[in-house]
C-alpha cells in the first residue's frame, strides 16, 4: 500500500493516494480477483473475452471512468483510470487494455475535442455499452504512423474513407472507431483527420482478428475502408489537426500502458513470493535461499519504482503539468522492468513455470508487447532524448 501523509512534515508527494483514490483502487481489486480471476485462463485459451465480463466492466463504470456525469460516466480522474488498469492487469492485461483504450484514448479524445453535440450522441454510449476502438497504424506506417495510407475524400456532406487499418485493440467487439485517415496526402502529416466511425457504416468492416503471443483475449484486428461513408458531422476536431489529436492521445495513453506494465509485474511477482513461500528443497521453503530472496526483493524495488513513475505521470497530467518526458520515462522503465519480473517469475516457480499451470507463463507472453504498442521503447527514447538535447 502507498504511504499516506509523510511524517516529516513535508508536504504529501504527488504519488500518495487519497481516501476515495484507495476506496476505488480497493473495488477494482476486489472485482479483479473474484469475477476475472475465475475466467483467466480460459479466454487465454480461446482468445476471446467474456461479454459478460465486458457488460460487469461497463456496469462498474470502468469503461467511462473521466466522462462526465451529465454523459453517463463517472467523472473521475485520469490518475484513477490508472489505477484501474493497474489492478485489472494484475490480474488479466487483457481486461486491462480494454478499459485502457477505452478511457485513456477513446474517451479521453472525446472530452477534449468533440463538439457538444458528438459528446451527447457518444459518450453515453462509450461509458455506459459501447466499446471505443482507436484506428491510427497500418500495414505501412507504425512508429511512423503519419505516413498512413488511409484516405478520405469529401463528397458533399460526407467524407468517403478508404484504406486498411492494421492492430486495432478490442475491433471485434468495437462498436465506434476513433479513426484516422489523410484528407491531404500531399500536405503529409497536414492532411491526417480524425473521424467517427460507426461499425455500421456501410464500407466498413472489421477484418482478420490476428492470432497473438499474448493478450490474447483482447481481439486485435485489422479495419477495411472500402468507399466508407462518414458523415461530415463525425471529424473530430479540425480537418488536417488528426496529428495533434493523435500525438496527445497517444502521450496521455502510454501513461496507461505503463500502469498495464505495473500490473503485470505486480501479478507475476506475488505468484512468485507466493510459491516460493511454500516450495521446499533441501528441507527449506525456496525463499529461504538468499540466491531466491535477493532477486524478488531487487524486483519489489523495481516495481515500486516504476509505480512511482507511472503515478507521478498521471498525477502530472491531472494537475494540467507538463507530462510527456514523464509519460515516455514511466512507459520505458515499467515496460522494461515488467519483463525482467515476468521472466524471473518463471524461473522462481522452476519447472513448472513454463507450462499452462503456472499463472507466471502468461505473464511472460502478456508482458512482451508493452515495449511494442503505443510507440515502441525507441520511441520512448527518442522523446526522452529530445528533451535532453533540444
Ligand atoms: C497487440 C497489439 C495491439 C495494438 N493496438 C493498436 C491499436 O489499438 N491502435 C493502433 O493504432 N495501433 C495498435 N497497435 C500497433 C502498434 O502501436 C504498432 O505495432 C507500434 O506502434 C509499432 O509499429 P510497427 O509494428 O509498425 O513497428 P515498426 O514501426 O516497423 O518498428 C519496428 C522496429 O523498428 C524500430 N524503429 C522504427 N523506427 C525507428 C527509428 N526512427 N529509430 C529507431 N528505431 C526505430 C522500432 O522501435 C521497432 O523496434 C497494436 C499493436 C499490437 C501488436
């Protein structure tokens, strides 16, 4: 548990939690160990989330956590949003990338650029029974994701969209797709605009769900654009502003992924401590081993540490402060951390870390693409680089 207020007299630090901060974090705990816990394995095996669990997801309010009330949501904050997914992920990565998506990028980008009228016609929907997708990669355009192939063409009060879409999180359950597409390809980065689309339009489609290593219960599919009509009224912010929508999101968004990160390590670490607990050789419990302890409680301070990044990024952005060198930094570290505890999870339990008993062997193929999506560990760097020698 955080500290609370700091006996030196000195002023609380930013990453302490407040009474309704550890009240929250205590029920998603508590949801995470009862109702997913049970069902963990078996949406591993069969790639596929529970829709009851979505539907407990949404009833809990996880999935519109900062929308507004007056929009059906719960209007928390962007730390809390962290803590959820901290909690979920510690349990499952892939009901903690669900709720991940849907508040820290699709939500998140709707608070603050639609217009009043497209937040009274989604945000209900997004908080309450509609999952959010956030459409920007494609097949040719990754880490360089303004190099997007995706266009769309005005025709009167619509825009027609076409292209492909590669990677997108939770597609196969996604009812609206926060898009992006190029009105300009001329203009480069200029001409990326951020659309609404619905999965009913027609010229949409959601396409091949890919086959993954690991959170393989959240679906990551690719998105067909053949002659997609999106109605004017859908642009999210201003035409040709899609990169700045995209580039803010993704900033506050990594900040989740770092959280997901925390989670993981977290969930792969007490599993370890646990079993090493209660595993015996040579008449001692494992943990009794120096050569066992020493590394699980190097790896409790790189949790901590890494937690303290993550929520000083989040407390960093909810404080309107600048935030992004944070963001990159906490991304970074807890991706990176995260593997090495996943890894020393397994080789705690021994043997049967590796097989489909131990919860450590998901961990460690849940983990691997936090170095990947939302901008890969270079990216971070390159960020946190840019700082050092603008
Ligand atoms: C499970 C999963 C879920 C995803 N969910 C979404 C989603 O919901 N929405 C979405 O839009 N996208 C999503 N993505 C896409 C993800 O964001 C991209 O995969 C990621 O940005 C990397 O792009 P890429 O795969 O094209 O790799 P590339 O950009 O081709 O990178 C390959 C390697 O080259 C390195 N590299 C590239 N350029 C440079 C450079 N200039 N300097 C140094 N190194 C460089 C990278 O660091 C990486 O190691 C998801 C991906 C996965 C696997």
């Amino acid at each position: 548990m955080i500290a609370t207020a700091s006996s030196t007299g000195a002023a609380p630090a930013l990453t302490h939690l407040n009474e309704e901060e550890r009240m929250f974090r205590a029920q998603v705990r508590q949801f995470a160990r009862e109702q997913v816990a049970p069902y963990v394995r078996e949406m591993d095996e069969h790639s596929k989330f529970r829709p009851e669990l979505l539907k407990q997801l949404f009833d809990l309010g996880l999935m519109g956590i900062e929308v507004p009330e007056e929009h059906g949501g719960q209007a928390g904050s962007f730390f809390q949003c962290v803590l959820a997914v901290e909690e979920l992920s510690a349990v499952d990565a892939s009901a903690g990338v669900i709720v991940d998506v849907q508040n820290t990028l699709v939500n998140n980008a709707f608070i603050r650029w639609a217009t009043e009228e497209q937040k009274r016609r989604y945000l209900p929907r997004l908080a309450t029974d509609q999952v959010g997708c956030y459409a920007l990669s494609e097949a040719g355009s990754g880490s360089d994701a303004f190099a997007m192939a995706a266009t769309a063409t005005e025709d009167g009060d619509y825009y027609v969209l076409n292209g492909r879409k590669l990677w997108i999180s939770n597609a196969a359950e996604g009812q609206i797709f926060l898009l992006f597409a190029n009105v300009n390809p001329a203009a480069g980065y200029k001409g990326v605009t951020a659309f609404l689309v619905e999965r009913s339009y027609p010229g949409f489609q959601v396409g091949k769900k890919e086959d993954k290593l690991g959170l393989r219960a959240s679906s990551t599919c690719e998105l067909l654009l053949d002659g997609c009509r999106v109605p004017r009224a859908n642009v999210l912010g201003e035409v040709g502003k899609g990169y700045k929508i995209a580039i803010e999101t993704l900033n506050e968004g990594r900040i989740g992924i770092g959280a997901q990160m925390i989670g993981i390590a977290r969930g792969a670490h007490d599993a370890a401590v646990a079993y090493a607990k209660q595993r015996k050789q040579f008449g001692k419990t494992i943990g009794e081993f120096q050569g066992v302890q020493f590394p699980l409680a190097e790896m409790a301070t790189e949790i901590e540490a890494a937690r303290l990044l993550v929520y000083n990024a989040a407390r960093l952005r909810d404080a309107g402060q600048p935030f992004v060198t944070e963001a990159a930094m906490a991304k970074y570290f807890s991706s990176v951390m995260a593997e090495k505890a996943a890894s020393l999870a397994i080789e705690t339990f021994g043997g049967i870390g590796i097989t489909k008993e131990c919860p450590a062997e998901k961990f460690y193929r849940d983990v691997k693409i936090g170095r990947i999506y939302e901008g890969t560990s270079n990216m971070q760097l390159m960020t946190i680089g840019k700082k050092l020698f603008s």
